[in-house]
C-alpha cells in the first residue's frame, strides 16, 4: 500500500486521520474433526447339519454241511486204474 493510498496524513499536513472500516481477508482453512459413527458387527456361526448315509453291515456266518448223498459204486473205478491207487 503506498502513502496515497493510506489517508493517513503522512502527505505533510496535519490533518486528523480518518480511520476506515477494516476490511476483512478470510483465509479458510479445513481442520478434521472426526466424529465417530459405529458400524456394528455381529459374527454368526452357523452350524447346518446335513444327512449323511452311514450304512451298516451286520455279518453273521454259518457253515452249510451238504452231502452228495451216498455213492452207489466206486467213481474211480470207472477210469482205467485201480481204487487203491487213488488213496496212495
């Protein structure tokens, strides 16, 4: 600001000086506040129980006695060699 501009009777006389109404120069600045918002959570454990064939065997045993019933003649006669050689 230059001397002609101020008004302030630095021009040599003496004059009372005027005061003018201050002008204002606003310099904005952005300052964080950080204003807490709760999100909650709530964790589910989930447990589905699904049908799973479990199949069981149950084992009995038993022995079976079949008989061919009793022989009418000598099977080992019909071939070509004698019985007693078919026991030793």
């Amino acid at each position: 600001m230059s001397n002609k501009d101020c008004h302030c009777g630095n021009d040599g006389s003496n004059a009372k000086p005027i005061i003018c109404d201050p002008r204002y120069v606003i310099h904005n600045t952005c300052v964080p506040r950080y204003v807490p918002v709760i999100h909650p959570v709530i964790h589910i454990n989930r447990k589905n129980i699904v049908n799973v064939p479990r199949h069981i065997v149950r084992e009995s045993e038993r022995t079976e006695i079949v008989d061919p019933g009793y022989p009418s003649k000598c099977d080992v006669c019909d071939r070509k060699r004698s019985c007693f050689d078919f026991w030793f």
